[in-house]
C-alpha cells in the first residue's frame, strides 16, 4: 500500500460490483475509507443485464473491510436525491469527513435507434445524468466544509468522447456527464476541488451477463459497418475493472493535484480515430 489516499473519505456510487467494487477496494488500498451505495436491486426494463444485489454490495464490503478500512454502505438509487443526501451524511458523520466522489453508477441498453420508447430513454438519462448530477449535489458541500478541498470523477465512458453504436440514449447521457464534470469543475475550483471526467472503453464486468450480449449481436446486425467504430489500438481488446481504478485512484490522489475540467480517456485508444 503507497497510502496515496491515507486518511481520505471517498463516496462511490455503483459500488456492488465491477468497476464500482474495483474503485472502492483500490481506494481502501490505498488508505481511504468508503461510503459505498448502490441499487442493488431492479434495472430498468430496457436494461437487458442481469442487477447486482445485496449480497454483492456485503461482498464490497467485505473486500474493503478486509484491508483494514472502513465502509458504510447503503441501497440507494442515484435517481433518489434525498437517499443519497442521508446516505452521504450518515457516512461523513461515520467517518468524519469526505474528500473524493466517484459518480459511478450508469446503466447501458444496446437498441437501435427507432426501437429506443420514450421510457428506455427517460430511463437511461435519468439513471446516468441525474443520478450522476444528484451524486454530486450529494455530497460537494462537505468536501467544501472540510476545506481541504478534493477530488471529483464523474465515470462517462467512449460514448461520452466519441459514440457508442447502437445506443442512442446511452451516448447522449454520456455526452451530458462529459459537458457536467467540466461545468462543475469551473465553479468548484475556488475550493480547491477537481472534477474531472474518466472515459472507459469495454470493461470486463457484468454487464456482459444476461441477454446482454445477444441484444448487442441484435443491434450489430442491423448496421455492421458500425460496429468497428471503437476497435481499440491495443491488442488487450478490454480493460478489467482494476485497470479503471488505477485511474480513478491518480484522479483522486495529488499526484493530479493540478488536473481539472480533463477527460481523461481509459480506452485502448478506441476514441482516437
């Protein structure tokens, strides 16, 4: 452990499981303790993976507990502000302060584009541009109280650099949470915080699981030239969670102190053509 992160409070959203779990155990690693909330419950329908459950969110824990730090966790849906506000303040009160966020928590939904219904839209802006916008609001006034400023990563992804084929709704939200991390980042730089953008490419995680993998075949078939529009340049193909969490770990140390308003693109160069 280097403890880039000693005695740092971080709030992570989406943290049952995959890249959520990764930046939570990475974090403790390196010396933070956690404030961890997910759905762990229910997708939206047009969701075509399978949820992440209360067992995964006790396993984060588990892991995190594990490296001798501390987490609070709670089921939380990043659409519920006034969740999120008491899971946020029953952590800081827990462990006594918070410098980090990391807007984790998205859903994905391959369709093609006149397939997409008003709701599988209203859905996915609403779980990846409000929640992320209510993670936020969530939780800057204590980074702000503490004054020792912090550490913002708002998770977007390749579609929010480039696009994602296929998932019209998708590539917008990520888009917005592109344009907000650098919105936010212009007015919270009077207090020492950063906020930044992280733009993963494929990520080993279970949002492959489920019928997820044949909705995307569905997709692709519609419209094959499209699906090399972000072919990586490295022969790794996809990242693993961990990969991410390094990252999200630079991001949040001093090791970036003077990085704001970037994007920062974990993508095996898929977004650079």
């Amino acid at each position: 452990m280097s403890g880039r992160l000693t005695d740092k409070v971080a709030f992570i959203t989406g943290a049952a499981r995959g890249q959520g779990r990764a930046h939570a155990v990475k974090m403790a690693t390196e010396g933070a303790d956690i404030i961890a909330v997910d759905v762990a419950g229910k997708l939206p329908d047009c969701v075509p993976y399978q949820p992440a459950t209360p067992e995964d969110l006790a396993e984060t824990v588990r892991l995190v507990e594990a490296t001798g730090r501390r987490i609070r966790s709670s089921i939380v849906d990043t659409r519920d502000y006034d969740g999120l506000r008491e899971a946020v303040d029953a952590g800081v009160a827990a462990l006594g302060r918070l410098d980090i966020i990391v807007a984790n928590a998205g859903i994905t939904a391959p369709q093609v584009w006149d397939a997409i219904t008003p709701e599988s839209f209203r859905d996915v802006m609403d779980v990846n541009v409000t929640g992320t916008w209510n993670t936020v609001m969530a939780g800057a006034q204590h980074i702000i109280d503490g004054g020792r400023g912090g550490s913002i990563i708002l998770i977007s992804s390749a579609a929010g650099l480039k696009l994602q084929p296929f998932m019209v709704h998708y590539t917008a939200s990520k888009h917005a949470v592109t344009g907000m991390a650098r919105a936010f980042a212009a007015e919270l730089g009077k207090h020492s915080i950063r906020v930044n953008s992280l733009h993963p490419g494929a990520v080993n995680t279970p949002m492959g699981t489920g019928d997820m993998l044949a909705a995307l075949h569905k997709a692709n078939e519609t419209n094959p030239q499209l699906t090399h529009m972000v072919t990586p340049f490295l022969p790794d193909w996809v990242a693993e969670p961990e990969d991410i969490a390094d990252a999200v770990c630079w991001l949040a140390s001093g090791e970036s102190r003077l990085v704001t308003a970037a994007r920062i693109a974990v993508d095996l160069g898929s977004t650079q053509y």
